[in-house]
C-alpha cells in the first residue's frame, strides 16, 4: 500500500515538472504569463526550453519579419482607397515589413496584448492616406520613389512608438481614372519622344564633332609626312652633293698627283683626263700609234685589219673599229711603221 501511494505521489511530481517546463521556439520571443494571478512578466525569454513552474505559460511574439498587405490579392486588407490633391480617385496597392523591438515587447503587450498586428495595420492606413493625399496625380508618375519615401518616413515613425520598426515598405501599384492616365501616358510619351529626338542631336554633333578631329588628324599627319619626306630629300641632296664634291677633290689631288709625277703638260693633261674618262666607259675601243689612220665602223673581220685594243672582251657579233691606212688608198694597212707619238682613234664597240 505504502508503495503505490510513493509511485502516486511520484508520478504525480513527474506531472508537476513536466508541466512546469515550456519552451520557446528559435523565431519567437516569450513573455511568461500567470494564470493564477493574471499578470505578465517584463522578461523577454528567447529561443530555448525555461523552467517557468506549472502556474506559467508563455506568451509568443515573432522574431522575425511580418509583412502587412493592402492590396486586392490579400485577404484581410484591400487596396487604399483615397484622392489626390486636386481631386482625381487614386487607388493604392502598398505592402510593408515590421520586426518588433524585443526590449519593449512587454509595453506592446500592455498596449495591444497579442492583436498588436491591427493596431498596426490602422496605423498604417491612417498615415499612408494621409500622405497620398498630399500630391497631385502627375507626382505620382515623376515622383514615385520621393511618395514612397515620404510614406515610409511616416509609417516608421509611428511604428516606434508602437514598439515596432519598420524594415521596408514598397508602393506596388498606383490607378487613377482611365482617361486620366491614358492623357498622362500620352504626355510621357511625347517627353520621350523629345528626349530621343534631343539624343538623336546630340549624338549626330558628336559624330561630327569627332569627324572634324578625324579630318584635322589626317592633316597633319600629311603635314607631317610632307615634313618627313621634305627633310629627307634635303639631308639626301645634300649628301649626294657632299659625296660628289669629295669625288672632284679626290680626282682633282689625284690628276695633280700623276702630272706632278710624269711632268705632263697642260695638252697631255688634257688627253690624259680624256683617255680616263673614255676607259671608265663599257666596252671602249683604244687605236694607238697608227699613223695616217681613220677609223671606220664594221663588223670584225670584215673591210680589212683591224688594230684595236679594247678594254673589254667584246663578245661575238661585236661591232668593232676598222683602222685604214690612208697613204696606200684605202686599203688594209699590212703592217705598221715604226712608232708614232700617240694618235687616238676611239669608237665604242656595242652589241648588235
């Protein structure tokens, strides 16, 4: 008997401390509740398992971001319906994001208990309303982004006071009347087509503007080419110029060198200067120390003898001089007399 009382009394205590324990899930923050005395803690308790005793229970809160919808696709809230400045009915489709401050959750149960979120939701509406109604509908196709600043500037600032902060609010769609937007959208359209046309201007003088610096370019890049080659007849001219001049005083100390060793006279100079001029030539023809002679033009072998000394090996077919004796009548000269002071007969010798 004693024994089944002592497994009641610990089953019983078993119960009392399983009871006693609660947990709070990693995305929320609890408050403990007393249910007897119908009071709730100031201890914001997170993510865990807490032994709070079997008279507490807790009260959750999320942690993480809630969103509220004014739109037609939500169930609860529809979309904002109000006017603008001048008159004109606008119907606005905006969602925001809210976190709650977990140092103040207890003053946001003292304010709302758990429905925390209606009180939200007419906060919102009440400053959203309010601010839509402060612009002009034109304002709300220039300055969309500026309204939805302004909209959130609001909604954050009550939201704090209600222990909560406003992490994002979004302005999904703006309607006013049909007629109205089609005139807008015709406007805008028109701004646009302005606004092409003045960058289709803008680009044609710019690719005019860079087909000038292309022409400017190109000239003086020929400028300077000009330069380039102008300079370098110059500096070629000059040394072709210096060269010959070398040449001439190179043959000048030559020719007074070769005078001053021979003792030539000025008239021997002078056929000496011939006769060199006359070898440097291709395929000269030399007659020396032929008496009464003439030279007369043929083919070799042909018209007589010819005495001749050329200065290069004539090839075959090679038009050769033909020396004739003027004392015997015009006919081959056999042989040649004794030596003469030098008698110069040239013909040049040149392929037939």
């Amino acid at each position: 008997m004693l024994a089944a009382i002592c497994a009641t009394i610990f089953l019983f205590a078993s119960g009392l401390v399983l009871l006693s324990i609660d947990a709070v899930e990693q995305n929320q923050y609890g408050l403990m509740y007393n249910w007897i005395t119908k009071t709730i803690s100031t201890k914001v308790y997170h993510g865990g398992t807490h032994f709070i005793g079997f008279w507490n229970s807790f009260e959750v809160f999320p942690a993480t971001v809630q969103t509220i919808e004014f739109s037609d696709r939500s169930l609860v809230n529809n979309m904002l319906h109000t006017r603008t400045k001048e008159g004109l009915g606008l119907h606005l489709a905006i969602s925001f994001q809210y976190t709650l401050d977990p140092e103040r959750i207890p003053e946001l149960y003292r304010i709302a208990n758990t429905r925390y979120e209606g009180l939200f939701r007419r906060i919102a509406r009440d400053q959203l309303l309010e601010a839509a109604s402060e612009y002009e509908g034109p304002q709300y196709w220039l300055e969309r982004h500026n309204i939805g600043d302004h909209m959130s500037q609001l909604v954050k600032s009550q939201l704090q006071a209600s222990c909560a902060d406003l992490w994002a609010l979004q302005l999904l769609r703006i309607e006013l009347p049909e007629r109205y937007e089609k005139s807008i959208t015709m406007t805008q359209v028109q701004k646009q087509l302005i606004q092409t046309r003045r960058n289709e201007q803008i680009a044609s003088s710019i690719r005019a503007d860079t087909e000038v610096m292309k022409a400017q370019f190109s000239r003086e890049i020929q400028v300077v080419n000009a330069d380039a080659q102008a300079n370098f007849t110059l500096e070629t001219r000059l040394a072709d110029a210096e060269a010959a001049k070398r040449k001439i005083t190179a043959e000048a100390e030559m020719l007074g060198y070769v005078r001053d060793k021979l003792k030539l006279s000025p008239e021997a100079t002078i056929e000496y200067q011939e006769m060199a001029a006359l070898s440097a030539l291709p395929n000269a023809t030399f007659l020396a120390n032929v008496p009464e002679a003439r030279v007369g033009i043929g083919m070799g072998g042909a018209g007589g003898y010819g005495f001749a000394q050329t200065a290069s090996n004539p090839a075959p077919e090679r038009a050769q001089a033909t020396v004739q004796d003027t004392s015997t009548g015009g006919a081959a000269a056999p042989s040649i007399r004794g030596p003469q002071f030098l008698s110069k007969a040239v013909t040049l010798s040149t392929s037939s």
